[in-house]
C-alpha cells in the first residue's frame, strides 16, 4: 500500500498541471482576442513612444 500513497501525489499533480493546461488552451482567441490584442498593442506602442523620447533626450 506505500506505493500507493507514493503515486497518488504526482497522479494529482498531473490532472491538475493537465486541467490547467486545457484551460489556457481554450482560453485562446474567442470573441475577446481582438479586444486583448488591442490592449497589448497599445502598450507596445507607448512603450516603444518612451524609448524613443528618452533616447531622444540622451542625444540632443
């Protein structure tokens, strides 16, 4: 019976890790992915907006 008790922890683990991975999967795209990938570009842009203007700064 100890092997039992020695599997059950990583046999848990495992449906977990599985059940989290089938989740972010079909998280995936949908009727927001427009909406979240509007968002991330966003804050590329601004970022990329405050390097260009600190870099900007240095050299002038």
């Amino acid at each position: 019976m100890e092997y039992v008790s020695a599997l059950v922890p990583p046999v848990v683990m495992a449906v977990a890790f599985t059940a989290l991975i089938v989740t972010m999967v079909k998280s995936q795209g949908g009727a927001n992915k427009a909406k979240e990938d509007a968002a991330v570009d966003a804050v590329l842009a601004a970022h990329a907006e405050a390097e260009g203007r600190a870099s900007g700064r240095e050299t002038a």
